[in-house]
C-alpha cells in the first residue's frame, strides 16, 4: 500500500487486506501490524475515490476486532473517517463500529463529530442515516448526558430523528423513536445519579430491531462486522 507505483496497486493491496481482514485470525493479526493500519488511513485521507472506498472497507473490517480498535483511534481512525464523511457511506459505518467497541470517547472528542454525524442524517443516503443513527445512539449511552446535550443543542434534531412524514420514513421512523429512547434514558440516569438516588440504568431497547435493519445489499458483508461482538 506504501509503495505501490500507482494507485490501482494501492487500491489492490487495500483490497487484499479487506479480504484478509474478513477471517477472524487475520484481522487481529493486521490489527497488530501498525504498519497496516498506518497505511490503510493513509489511503483513506489521500486515496481517490475508489482506492478510499476499499481503505474504508478495510478499516470497518480491522475495526470488528475489539481488540485492534486501541490501536486504530490511537493512529486516527475516528478523524479519518470523520473526514471522509462527506465522500463515502462507508466511513459512516466505521463510526459505530468503532463506537461500538471502544472507541466512543475518541470520536466525542473531536470537534464537531456530533453534529456532522446529526447533519448525516438529514443528507446522508439510506444507508449512512441508519449507520448515523447507530452511532449517535452508542456515543449517548456510552458517553452520557454530555453527548445527549451535544446532540440536542442541534437546531432541528428532533425533527431530524422523526423524519416521519410519511409511508417511506417509516423504518427511520422507528429508528428515530429508539434514539430518542436511548438519549432520554441516558439522561434520566444522569438526573437520578446527582439527586443521589440508586437506580440502575433503565433498560435500553436496541437501535436497531433486527440485524439487517442497517443492511445495504450492496454491504451487506462490511456492515455486519458493527454488530458482530468481539
């Protein structure tokens, strides 16, 4: 990937550790390798479009080993993605993942994360908004009321989250409600702890109502690996 003579063999050797990355013994062992993750996030910021495609592809699937997710926001994943946003769904996804595992605290801390991921729900395809909504939902229940303030004080987010106005909102309809469910909760659990009471955390419903409720057929093998425990 670092020296390859152009970019189709850059975009080769990200390809083949995507499907290296896709068997569980390889992915922890390409984890390890910091020569490999720095390589694949150098092809994320600097790739053209389709070279950055299959870093993304190969960084969600680096990012489904928990054990790898340390390594990868210690090198800027969680900045990677986030700037490539705008350009590829993919780097949506790699968000919750790393959410997901570890890596919440690392995406918070960048400025404006919060929002760009709201703002991904308003413009994002299908796909990214429910990915979006994935994220949002860990960051709030991992991070806390902070995250919940920071989300909330977009102007709009309620009506974003609906986005209920008709048949075809449905899904992200419901994706919504449960969102809002998670952020409600997290709060609730704020307020109980600084009034001193002892009360657990009420019980969050999942953000999603089935594994495939973030499938895009056309990923269906990457995305799997948000919801694939380690």
């Amino acid at each position: 990937m670092g020296s390859g003579a152009t970019w189709r063999a850059k975009e080769n050797a990200a390809a083949t550790v995507l499907s290296l990355a896709a068997v569980h013994s390889y992915r922890r062992r390409l984890g390890r390798n910091q020569r490999v993750v720095e390589m694949v996030l150098l092809l994320v910021r600097t790739g053209p479009s389709s070279t950055k495609k299959d870093a993304l592809s190969a960084l969600l699937c680096l990012s489904g080993e928990r054990e790898n997710v340390g390594k990868l926001v210690e090198a800027g994943a969680a900045e990677a993605a986030l700037s490539a946003i705008s350009e590829e769904e993919i780097a949506v996804a790699v968000l919750a993942s790393l959410a997901k595992r570890g890596g919440a605290a690392a995406i918070v801390n960048i400025d404006g994360a919060v929002a760009r991921l709201v703002a991904e729900l308003r413009r994002g395809t299908d796909w990214s908004r429910e990915c979006a909504a994935a994220a949002l939902v860990l960051l709030c229940r991992r991070m806390g009321a902070g995250v919940v303030a920071q989300v909330m004080s977009v102007s709009g987010v309620e009506w974003t989250i609906m986005g209920a106005d008709g048949h075809r909102h449905e899904p992200r309809a419901a994706k919504g409600r449960l969102a809002r469910q998670g952020m409600s909760a997290v709060g609730r659990r704020h307020r109980r702890r600084r009034r001193g009471a002892n009360y657990g955390m009420p019980h969050l419903r999942r953000h999603t109502a089935g594994r495939g409720s973030l499938v895009n057929p056309h990923h269906a093998r990457l995305h799997s690996f948000i919801h694939r425990s380690s």
